[in-house]
C-alpha cells in the first residue's frame, strides 16, 4: 500500500525516505536498485524532474532521497526498489502531492506583484520641498537613442534606439535630421516599457512628423509625459538612405539627498496604504482565508478590487481545485470600498474537506490604477506632508520640552480618504 508523502510546492525541495524495517527482518539493504516517479496523470517518466539522485543515500534499512521541481496539481508515484542481503528484490510506494500555495502557514495576505512607480515622483517631492538648487543647463543631460549618421532603408520599425531610464525625471525627445536622399523619407516614434529589456510598446502620442526632403534640416522633438521607466525611439527610413540621429534630454539635478528622498517616498505611500488599509497604485494580491464562510460572499480586503484573477483551494489530499467564474462565483467591484466574491443564485461553496494550512487562495488585483494620475489627489499630498515631515524631523516633532508624534496635516488628509475597516477579515 502506497503512504501519501507531504504535499510540496513546485519550487520546493525536501527528503523523503522509504523504511523496509518491516520487510528485512534479519537482513539489511544490500543496495539500492532504483528509485523512479510516474506522473500519475499519463504514467510518463519524470525521474530526473522530480528526483535528485545525487542526494540519494542509505542506511541498513532506510533509503532517503531528494524530492524538488513539479507541476502544481499532479500527484507523482515514487517507486524505490532494493536488494536484501539475502539477494531477495523488494519495493515501496509512495505518492507525492504537489501544489502551488503561498508560503506562509496559515491564513493572511501576500503581495504577488509589487507596483511598478510610486504616486509621487522625485521631481515633486523635490519642488515640495523647494531644495533644487541648479539650473535646466547644469542639471540636464543628453543621451543619445540612435547614433547620429547615414542610415539605410529599413521599412518596419526596426532601427532601434538605445533605452533611456527615464522615470522620475523630465525628458525631452529629439530628432535631429540632416539630409535625406532623393525621395527618402524618415519615420521616427517614442516607445516605452517598465523594465529594460522590454517588451516595448508605442507611447500613444509618440509619433514624429515624418522627415522629407523639404523639412530635413529641422529639429523636432517632444517631451515625454507617459509614466513608464524607460523610453527609446524606433524608426525607418523608405526609399533611401537618410542621415539623422534620436537623443533624450533628462533633467536631473545633482540632489545628494535623492536616495533619502526615494526611501521616503516609499516609506510615506506605505504609511498611507496601511493608514486608510487601502493600496493606491495597481497591485496583485493574494488573500487566503482560513475556511469559507457561513454566508454568501467574502469580503477582499483594500478597496479598489480591479478584478479578481483566481480562486483555488486544497483540500486534505492536497488536491489543488480552482474555481470556474460566474459558475462558481461572482465578483462584486462594489468602487472604492471593499468587494465581494459573491456565489451566484442558489450556489454553494465545496463541500470537500480543505487542508489545514491555507487551504484558500483568492488572487486579485486591486488599487486605484496604474499612473499617479489615478491617485486621488489627497492620498499625494498626504505622502508629501508625510515626506516633508520626514525630511524636516528625521524622527518625531519636538515643541518645548514635548515630544509630537503626530502630524495633523497628514491625519486629515488620510481622514479625508477614508479608513477602510479591515477588522473582519478571516486572516
């Protein structure tokens, strides 16, 4: 009969041992033949995924190897045979669960996707905070995207520009004709992205006045007010050859304080968010209850509920089961305020027997939206009062001889937005 080892997440790695105590009697293991693992899906062979016999030892009675990696919801059947001393051949079977869970060992929340700018740049803070102390000429700095030259015909988008950290800073793009060849012509447009290496998309208002014969000699640019981190330009030239280049003016003055001022920006919009227990710029999270609930819906916590993106649940043989929507449940955004993951008419919630540690995992996104704009104005000038407050004080407010630890500009900006009640959440 096969025992049913801990069930494990893929990116998880443990021992596991097969004990032939009760088979051996006298004898001892006289060697290990073989240790396999079928998927017990398709029976296929998964040995080198799921094992790590460069781990595997022994003792006269106990074979120990390494279980890792896995495919959240399969169930693997682990084989070891071995030897007697006595040269009779015996084997034991176990299966091992795997399913993808969050970490933690009981109820609660997860971050799952951090955001990917804050409400308040540098820029602001800085002119919150009147401390920028040089001019546009000694605190700009030009870089080059496409290399100023003769560049061949290329008709897609397909001469790219190098990527330019834009983010916190204002940025002016230019493009810089010099002479194009008879009949040639010279697309050029701004693309942006969140991370460095892409994928890059079109700013929507990105596109240049494409460069003729007659308007070759004229410098164009723009300034970029999108939100991503980084920007490049793209371009093409049709019928012939054009000698032109593509460079990014940034803004950045030389504030020996500006890491200081990035930690309290973060540390203020964290203030907040755990002040009014909402998430301002768009997010992903993980909220797992303990059991389900008597009634009809579950309340998600920080308001802003964007949509809901999964909702999966393990029961006692660390089966993994998700939820099919509007069949299983439905989602209620319910605007600024809490939502609800609501059973549809006459529906229940499964019946089946749920694990004991996080047997329920609801994955949502949440937040105001995804550009400072979406922010409502008070949440930014509540993290600047607090940013402000931070960088005057480095600690609590002293009057007198009297220690203030509050800040009442900040208190009714945050009451102003309004505290969430976060006490009935079943974490």
């Amino acid at each position: 009969m096969a025992v049913t080892f801990q069930s494990k997440q893929p990116a998880e790695k443990w021992a596991i041992s097969f004990d032939f105590a009760a088979a051996l009697g006298v004898n001892t293991i006289s060697s290990v033949i073989s240790i396999i693992a079928l998927d017990e899906l398709d029976n296929s062979n998964v040995s080198t995924i799921v094992l790590d016999s460069t781990l595997q030892t022994n003792s006269d009675t106990i074979v120990y190897t390494y279980v890792r990696a896995g495919t959240s919801g399969h169930r693997y059947i682990i084989t070891c045979i071995i030897a007697r001393s006595d040269g009779s051949i015996h084997e034991l079977e176990g299966i091992l669960p795997v399913a993808e869970t969050p970490v933690s060992v009981s109820g609660g929340t997860r971050c799952v996707t951090e955001l990917t700018l804050e409400p308040v740049t540098i820029a602001e803070l800085r002119t919150a905070l009147n401390i920028d102390s040089g001019t546009m000429a000694t605190d700009s700095i030009l870089y080059t995207s496409i290399v100023a030259g003769s560049h061949g015909v290329v008709t897609a988008y397909t001469l790219l520009g190098t990527a330019i950290d834009v983010l916190g800073h204002t940025a002016v793009v230019y493009l810089t004709p010099v002479n194009n060849g008879a009949g040639g012509t010279v697309d050029v447009k701004i693309q942006e992205s969140d991370i460095l290496a892409g994928s890059y998309t079109d700013w929507a208002t990105g596109a240049f006045t494409q460069v003729t014969e007659t308007n070759d000699t004229v410098i164009q640019e723009k300034a970029y007010t999108g939100v991503k981190k980084y920007i490049r330009t793209a371009a093409k030239t049709l019928v012939a050859a054009c000698e032109f280049g593509t460079s990014v003016m940034v803004w950045e003055p030389n504030i020996s304080d500006d890491t200081l001022l990035t930690d309290f920006i973060e540390t203020a919009r964290r203030d907040v968010e755990n002040d009014t227990s909402r998430k301002l710029i768009t997010q992903t999270w993980d909220y797992c209850p303990k059991s389900w609930p008597s009634g009809d819906k579950i309340k998600l916590p920080f308001g802003n509920l964007q949509s809901v993106t999964s909702i999966i649940y393990t029961d006692t043989d660390g089966v993994a089961t998700t939820l099919t929507p509007t069949t299983d449940y439905t989602v209620e955004l319910n605007g600024t305020q809490c939502g609800f993951v609501v059973l549809p008419y006459q529906g229940s919630w499964p019946s089946a027997t749920l694990r004991p540690s996080q047997p329920i995992t609801i994955r949502f996104i949440c937040g105001y939206g995804s550009t400072a704009a979406s922010v409502p104005v008070a949440a930014r000038q509540a993290i600047k009062a607090r940013c402000i407050n931070l960088y005057a004080n480095r600690g609590d407010d002293v009057i007198g001889v009297n220690t203030v630890n509050y800040d009442k500009t900040y208190d009714r900006l945050v009451n102003s937005i309004g505290r969430l009640n976060d006490m009935d959440f079943d974490f």
